[in-house]
C-alpha cells in the first residue's frame, strides 16, 4: 500500500480506502456524491482521498457504534477509582488514580484517554489484570529485645 509521507498532505487510492474502512468502492464513491469525502484526481486520473478523511471517517464510525454491554468478565480486582492526574503527549497518556489507599498508574494511547474523558476527579473503575504477581519479603532488623 502506497502512502504519502508527508501526513498534512497524504493521499491514498480509493480502493486503499475502501480496504481501509471495511466497505466497498461504491460506498465510498456515494459518500463523495453525498459530500462525505472529497476526493482528488492523480496524473493517471485515479481517485485519490486524503489520509486525514479516512481517519476523520474511522473516528465517527468508532464513536457511532453502541459498545455491548458487559455481562461477565474475568478479572476479578475492580476497584472504584477517582482520577488524581492526566499526563499525555501526542502518543500515550499516564493516567494517576487512587482507590481507597491504593495508588495506581495506567498508561494508555492518548486517543483512549480522549474517547474516554478521563480528567482529574473523574469517577472510574480500575480493572486489575495480571499475569504474574511477585512477592517480596523484608530483611527483619535485629531490634535487640
């Protein structure tokens, strides 16, 4: 798949779209009409749509779609939670919490911080999954009794 380097201006074959958002060339093709997208032509007269509109089109259809609601689950460690702090950059975001006396820190993308709203204050469940849990012991001090 062919793509243009630089983001402001990327562009990509309609079929590259169409492939891209999970629909058909002829969907894409009703949403120029309908003004949707836009669509440029290249040198050799193919229809050509801006990275940025498929991404824009990716969001909507993300945010649009109902999320099932949860009926089971396997992790067992849900603590209710509030948000202490949000710290992100472009890429990922740390967000701090504290349930009940315990301090928790999850690192996620910064686009699941956004989707989510997480600020501070935020009332949230934290849901602990681990693989491995490691134990420590304490080197006990001689008190001298």
């Amino acid at each position: 798949m062919s793509v243009e380097r630089n983001p402001r201006t990327a562009r990509v074959r309609i079929g590259q779209a169409a492939e891209m958002l999970n629909v058909s060339i002829d969907t894409l093709r009703r949403w120029e009409l309908e003004g949707r997208i836009s669509t440029e032509r290249s040198a050799g007269g193919q229809r050509l749509i801006a990275i940025a509109d498929v991404a824009r089109l990716l969001r909507e259809r993300r945010s649009s779609e109902a999320d099932r609601p949860i009926i089971a689950q396997s992790a067992r460690s849900r603590l209710p939670a509030i948000v202490t702090d949000v710290s992100r950059n472009s890429v990922t975001a740390v967000i701090e919490l504290v349930a009940g006396s315990n301090r928790l820190v999850s690192l996620m993308t910064a686009e699941a911080a956004d989707e989510l709203g997480l600020v501070v204050g935020a009332r949230v469940v934290a849901v602990v999954k681990a693989t491995d849990v490691l134990v420590e012991i304490e080197e006990l001090r001689d008190t001298g009794s």
